[in-house]
C-alpha cells in the first residue's frame, strides 16, 4: 500500500522540523490500515515497533510517501514495513525513515486470538 501527506506548520517541532511524534503516529496509523485491509475480521492493536532512527530533519512542505508492505506473520500477529520517503531541497527522493510495526489480534477481553485472513 501507498499514501502521500504534506507536512504543514502544525506538525512542526520547536526547531522548524516535522516533529518525530507526528511522523511515529503516520507510521503506526498507515500501518495499522494496511492491517485492517488484509485482516478485516480481527480487532488489531499496536504490539510493537521495531526501532526509531531520525536520519533527516523533514521541513515544512514537504510531501511524505510512506510505502507500506506486510513483513512477516504468524499466528495471531502480523509486521508491516514502513519505508517514508521524501525530496529534500530539491535533490532526488530519498529514504528517510523506515520502521517495522507489529499488531497483535485480540478479542473482546483484549486476550490474543489467531488471525483470521480475508473474513474466513
């Protein structure tokens, strides 16, 4: 899966760039829909994230690719990568971050059940 966002102002920190919060909560967002698409009988919840390394200060205006693209799965969780992509001042599209999300599915009682592919 592939999405797009423009950061704007209000996603800013203090020093003028995007703010890491901002772009962690696109990545487990985007990833979690991708989720939801592929398993859309489970209740899927945030398990973990693989590591977080800020290699570039994003700037105001710039338009975010996030490529999205499931990793690994198994019984009742499943990983999805997160690549995020972007031209800096100009220059060729490059990566700028990538992470990889795991979800976990639960039932009513928040106890983990097996995942349960395309409704069946």
């Amino acid at each position: 899966m592939e999405t797009f966002t423009l950061v704007r102002p209000e996603h800013l920190n203090h020093h003028g760039q995007l703010f890491g919060g901002r772009l962690l909560e696109w990545v487990d967002e985007y990833a979690w829909l991708a989720a939801a698409r592929d398993y859309p009988a489970n209740e899927l919840v945030t398990r973990a994230m693989d590591s977080i390394d800020f290699k570039y200060g994003i700037p105001n205006g710039s338009i975010l690719r996030f490529s999205i693209g499931k990793e690994k799965e198994g019984t009742t969780s499943v990983t999805y990568k997160v690549e995020v992509f972007t031209k800096i001042r100009g220059k060729k599209e490059q990566l700028v971050f990538s992470n990889k999300v795991t979800f976990v599915a639960i039932n009513q009682e928040g106890t983990k059940v097996p995942l349960v592919k395309d409704g069946k």
